[in-house]
C-alpha cells in the first residue's frame, strides 16, 4: 500500500477477505464479501477498461482474474512458490499464461499455457556491484572474521532471533560476526548485544539490502519471495521456513533447493537446538560454502520481469 503509489500507480482497493482456517465461526461473511468484491471489481473495470489484468496469487487477485476471465479479457498468473496457492490454481484453468517462479509445476498447471519465468528480483540487487570490504565498512564491521547476515524478513521471526541470541557467545567464539536483522519485537535486545560487541550489527529492518548481501558469506533466511534474492546473489544459505505460511509453501521452497544442493534446511521446531550448531559447521566448511554458492547460482533467473512483460505485450499486442 506504499510501495506502489509511491512508484506513481494508483491503487483500488475492494473488500475482500481470505478463508480463515483456524477458526471457521469468522468465515460467515466471506460470503458477502466475495459477492460485493466481484460488483467492486465491475465497477472498476467499467472505468478503467483494462486489457488484461495480471495477477500474483492470494485471495485479493481471485475476484479480479476471475471477473477478467469471465468477459474474455486475457488473465495472466505468476506463482512465486513451489506449492501452488488455491487461488492460483482455480484461475490457472482459464489463465492466458501462467508464469512460475520454480520448475516441476506442470502438476499444478496447464503444460501448454505455463512458462518458468522465475522471479522478479529488484534491480539494486541483481545490478549491485558492491565488494565485500565496501560492503563490511558499511555495518562497521571486520574483514578477517565470516560474515552473517540473519534475516526473519520485514517482521523478523522469533525462533531464529531467539536461537542466535542464546548462541553468540559461541559464534564469537568461533570468529563469526553479525549483520542481524530483527523485525521490531526483538530490535531492543539484539541492540543490547551489538552495543556489547562491535562483531555485531543490529536493526529492525535493512533499507540497504545490496549491501547486507554483498557484506555476507553466509546468509540465515526465511524462503518466502527472499529466496531468489539469494539465487541471485549466490550465497550459502541455511533456510529456516515460516511453519504457518499457507499450505506451507516456505517449506516446501526450501525443500526444492535443499533437493538441488542448493540450500540447508532447519524446521522451525528444531532452531533452538540446531541453527547455531550447524552455522558454525558450515562457517568451518568452505568447500561446502562453495559448493552451495555454485548450485544456488545455478538457479538464479535475473531478467524474470523482463520474460513476463514481454510474453503479456506478445499475447496482447503479436
């Protein structure tokens, strides 16, 4: 809701909710909601005219695509997971085009109609051309010591910060130092450690992404939409998954790394014990640091944006 009118785009918005799995009683008026989202969406589309219209999964996208595919207005799809959404399944029978971030998903989608695109990655990281030392002088932090960059994404998450805050005595110990990204609720006691120690760097959130990724030698990550920033910049990356993402697609995007060699994967269950111990095993592993690094940049895709746009003006245009 800021990003996009800040980059000169309007926004409409309509009322509409997704299906409540943990508590059916507040799904009544889901109902209504679709109902009046879908005379929203005419209303829309009578003054904006639209000549397709593009969507990215979640339950916002499904009354837009759906009222596009009724009145034979060409629908475009891009699945950013390895497991499919609901929503994008459904409108993927009668999509244009389906654009997938990850291959292997013909078991979702029409074969004949679905492109591996990947994901759209932003500009500032596959164009970034910052060294390591450029980078580290930034965060104010040393060359001679492995490079972490933990980050739960814009919120945090609380099973990793709780893990490496019970665990850095022992990565100080080992010569690991700390570009730790938090999320709001943890932001106060990570700022206690790095005021302790000037291995650490700490803050709610990271404005300058290119430069955490270039200062990194390892990278602690949720795998959400950040795992293809992490294609693309070719990092070690030790993948602990969101447990409660729909249909557990962050495990499964994980999962589809790991299978590659591409990735290591801890369950959010077993951070606590784990994450510390395996970081400082692979922070001691450089062949393996590099073998990781040589098959995640095997699957990175920079130009994504580039293959969805111009496949729409193909479709729309010839």
């Amino acid at each position: 809701m800021e990003k996009v009118p800040e980059a000169g785009y309007q926004i409409e918005g309509i009322d509409i909710a997704g299906f409540n799995r943990s508590s059916l009683i507040k799904n009544i008026t889901l109902p209504y909601k679709l109902i009046k989202s879908f005379f929203q969406v005419r209303n829309i589309f009578k003054a904006f005219r639209p000549e397709a219209a593009i969507g990215v999964g979640g339950y916002s996208s499904f009354p837009v695509l759906r009222y596009a595919q009724a009145r034979g207005i060409p629908s475009f799809i891009h699945e950013s997971n390895s497991y499919a959404g609901k929503s994008n399944i459904l409108l993927g029978k009668k999509a244009t085009r389906i654009f997938a971030a990850s291959d292997g998903m013909e078991k979702f989608f029409p074969a004949d109609r679905l492109m591996h695109t990947g994901n759209p990655v932003r500009a500032q990281i596959v164009g970034s051309h910052i060294s390591r030392e450029e980078a580290l002088a930034f965060f104010g932090l040393k060359p001679a010591y492995t490079t972490v960059l933990v980050t739960g994404g814009s919120l945090g998450a609380k099973s990793i910060n709780e893990a490496i805050d019970s665990g850095i005595p022992l990565l100080i110990k080992n010569q690991i130092q700390l570009i730790w990204q938090t999320g709001k609720t943890f932001a106060a006691k990570a700022a206690e450690h790095a005021a302790e120690s000037r291995l650490i760097w700490s803050n709610q959130f990271i404005t300058k992404m290119e430069y955490a990724y270039a200062a990194a030698d390892i990278v602690v990550s949720r795998s959400g939409s950040t795992l293809y920033e992490l294609c693309a910049v070719k990092k070690p990356v030790i993948f602990v998954p969101y447990p409660y993402a729909t249909e557990d697609h962050q495990t499964v995007n994980a999962q589809n790394l790991v299978n590659k060699h591409a990735g290591i994967l801890i369950q959010d269950k077993d951070a606590m014990n784990k994450l510390v111990t395996v970081l400082i095993a692979l922070a001691n592993d450089k062949k393996e640091q590099e073998l990781l690094k040589e098959n995640i940049g095997r699957l990175a895709i920079t130009d994504a944006d580039e293959k969805i746009a111009t496949e729409i003006l193909k479709v729309l245009h010839g």
